[in-house]
C-alpha cells in the first residue's frame, strides 16, 4: 500500500493524504479524500511491473486531467 505525503506529493498528481495499491495482471486503486475521487481500473494483462505503473499512472495522470478547470 501506498500513501501520499508532504515529503512525496510532488511526484504524483493525488493530493496529500491519499492512498494507492497495485495488484497482479495490472490491476490498481486510489482513493484521493481531498478531491472526493477513488479511482479503479483493472486490467488482465500479467506483465512486468513496469507496464503494471505505466497503465496505473497514465490513467491516473486522465483522471486527473479531465477534473482540473
């Protein structure tokens, strides 16, 4: 499990505060209290944990994206 804080929230786009897991075949979650937002995506594809980060942080990165005035 993850969780964002002062000393790492400018590595990511979630909010301090928030909390994140990644599991196999490229499955992820986040919750973000502050923005009120969970995000979920499940995938099917058991690959390297690299592909794993790469699809969570794109979706991750829209999601964000699509909020922001």
């Amino acid at each position: 499990m993850g969780l964002e804080t002062l000393a790492n929230d400018y590595l990511s786009p979630l909010s301090a505060g928030s909390f994140f897991w990644g599991g196999a075949f490229s499955t992820s979650y986040w919750a973000d209290p502050k923005e009120k937002l969970i995000g979920i995506i499940y995938t099917n594809v058991y690959q390297t944990q690299l592909l794993q980060k790469d699809i969570s942080e794109r979706f991750k990165a829209l999601t964000y994206q699509a909020i922001i005035d």
